[in-house]
C-alpha cells in the first residue's frame, strides 16, 4: 500500500509560493502551507488604517491563498526568535535593512523543525533564480539548503530544472519533468503558468511582502536605534513605525503624525503610552510624541501639529497636550510656517 507523501510549502501570499504549491499538489502530493509571522509583514492592519488604501483587499494574502489552494495554513509567532535574524545577519543586509539571506534560511530552518515535529517528508519554496538580488541567486541556493539544514528535502519546484536533483525527485515523491526551469526577474513565466492553472487574482510584488525592503521604513527603524543606542526592538515599536508621519525636531524626541482619521484612530490605541497632543480649535492629526521633553519642546510640538491639521493658516491654534502622568495642558501657538517646516526633520 503506498503511502502519500506530505509537503509543507512557505506560503508568503505572492503568486511565486502559490504556483510552487500547486505545482506540487497537482502531483498527489499531501500539501500544507507554513507562515512565519515576523512583525515586519506589509499586509494585515495597515491596508485596512488607511483611508487611501480602502480599495485595497482587506484581507491576509496567506490565508487567502490556502483558502484558494484548498490547503490547510499553520501561522507560526516567530517575533522573538527573528530579532537577531534583523539585529545581526551573518549575511549582512540588502538595499535596505532586509536580511533577505540570513531571513530565508531562518525560514527554512523553523519549516525542518515543523517537519520533524509533524511527520511531513519535505519543504518546498517558491523561490526562483535571479528573481531577488541577494537571496535567490544560485550561487546563495545551496547556502540556504545547508544553513538551514533542509539540504535535499527543499524542493524548488518553479526552478528546479536549473537545480540538483533533491529527495523527492529521487524518492518519486514529484516527477522532475513536471518540474520549470525558470529564472530571472522577469514575470511573464510565473503569469502565463498562473493563467495555464486557472489563477486569475493574486497578490502583486512590491520589494516582497516585508517593510525592511522599504527603503522610508528602514531609515525609521535605523532612527529608532540610534535614539536608543543600541539595535533592538519589540513588537509596538515595529508596528508604530507603519503607521503615520515620522519627525525628529530635536534629538531627543520624535513625533508620530496621524496622516489621516484611520492612522488618527489607530494611534489612539497607544495614547496611554505616550504624551500626546491634538486640536481643539481646528480639526487636525492626533500626534504622539516619543522622548523626554521640556516646555520648549512641547511647543515646538504643538506649532509642528497645528501645521498640519485645518488651521495651519490661522493666526494662532489651541493644541491641548496630554502628557503621560494624564493632566492636560493648552498650548496657543502660532502653526509653523511652510520654510520652518522645511526644517521639520521628517525620518
């Protein structure tokens, strides 16, 4: 009696990782998908902050693809354990502070130990060659493999052609000429696959689906260091650094901006945490302020907040100021001007 083979596939929710599952699961393979929740993900909540972004699906791309895959989805907290992934990559960093290398063998190490744990047989990825400068080139492949310890239990079924034969293509698990050769950056081959498969919807790339790509955010999160003096972080800090405008006015303290009434009512969440400020007089951004501040700061706070809400041209604006003890304050200033703002020192 044979026994079917089980896979377990990353699941990021871009097409690459949905095409590598179906590839696989066309071939009877048990297939269930595996997601590392980082803190550091695009999708989730600031899609659905937003006034801007209601257009866009509210929805968790992962999830979404299971759902499409008819594949069972297992979301792994990985928060604490991937800080030194992002503190201090072995590999260093890409463009920005992506640790792209060091982040997907981290990945493929947890998937082994799922595997171990939970009888699966193999591991397979979407990666492709050429498709990302730092981690998916085929000279970094096989460092992948070996850190990670998967070896030849990780199948990469949209290149694999181009690759060694692994376990199970060797074991039959999967027939190496249903396998694709693709490789570099371009789209097309995964678009036309996707059209041969019947998959009409799918999340589009954009730098991957990790705030550490982008280069806006990553200049905040270096900024967070530096106010700290030293490399580390919890979960609020990353979250908040998704969310609104970012400006140091002095070095030791920053304001965070609602840009819209989403961001503003998100921000409420932390106002506890943190002394805070809004119109009273004009309508206008909640404003959390980060950093220990005397009188002169908070003013400069309260004329930094008036520019940017419905009295920025008004002779004077009333801010009131909530600092953490809880005891309100009013500040009557006059909002800064446009070339004051230029020296607003936005993060």
């Amino acid at each position: 009696m044979s026994i079917t083979p089980k896979a377990v596939v990353l699941i990021s929710g871009g097409l690459d990782s949905m095409l590598a599952a179906k590839v696989v699961l066309d071939q009877g393979v048990h297939v269930e998908g595996i997601n590392f929740f980082t803190g550091f993900c695009v999708e989730g909540h600031t899609h659905a902050i937003r006034n801007q972004d209601h257009k866009k699906p509210k929805r968790n791309n992962a999830l979404w693809v299971a759902e499409q895959l008819g594949i069972k989805l297992h979301i792994v907290d990985v928060i604490e354990q991937y800080k030194d992934v992002v503190i201090n990559p072995k590999h260093g960093y890409g463009a920005n502070l992506n640790p792209c290398l060091d982040c997907k063998s981290f990945m493929v190490r947890k998937a082994k130990e799922w595997i171990e744990a939970h009888g699966f047989d193999f591991i397979v990825t979407g990666e492709v060659i050429g498709q990302r400068p730092m981690s998916q080139r085929r000279d970094t492949m096989p460092v992948i493999a070996q850190e990670s310890g998967a070896d030849d239990r990780l199948l990469r079924p949209l290149c694999a052609k181009l690759l060694p034969e692994t376990l199970p293509e060797r074991e039959g698990w999967v027939n190496r000429d249903a396998l694709y050769d693709f490789n570099g950056r371009s789209r097309k081959p995964q678009i036309a696959l996707a059209e041969q498969f019947g998959i009409e919807d799918y999340a589009q790339p954009a730098g991957g689906c990790c705030f550490l790509t982008d280069e806006k955010y990553s200049d905040k999160l270096r900024d967070l260091w530096v106010s700290q003096g030293e490399k580390r972080y919890e979960i609020d800090d990353i979250m908040l650094l998704k969310v609104g405008r970012h400006l140091r006015p002095r070095p030791h303290f920053k304001l965070i901006i609602g840009r819209d009434d989403g961001e503003n009512n998100y921000l409420k969440g932390y106002r506890h945490r943190f002394t805070y400020m809004y119109g009273t007089s004009h309508n206008g951004p909640l404003v959390l302020v980060e950093g220990q501040t005397n009188d002169s700061d908070l003013e400069l706070a309260a004329r930094i907040t008036a520019r940017f809400g419905q009295g920025r041209d008004a002779d004077n604006v009333r801010i009131e100021v909530v600092e953490q003890t809880g005891d309100p304050r009013n500040f009557k200033v006059v909002p800064l001007t446009r070339n004051e703002m230029q020296e607003a020192w936005y993060i």
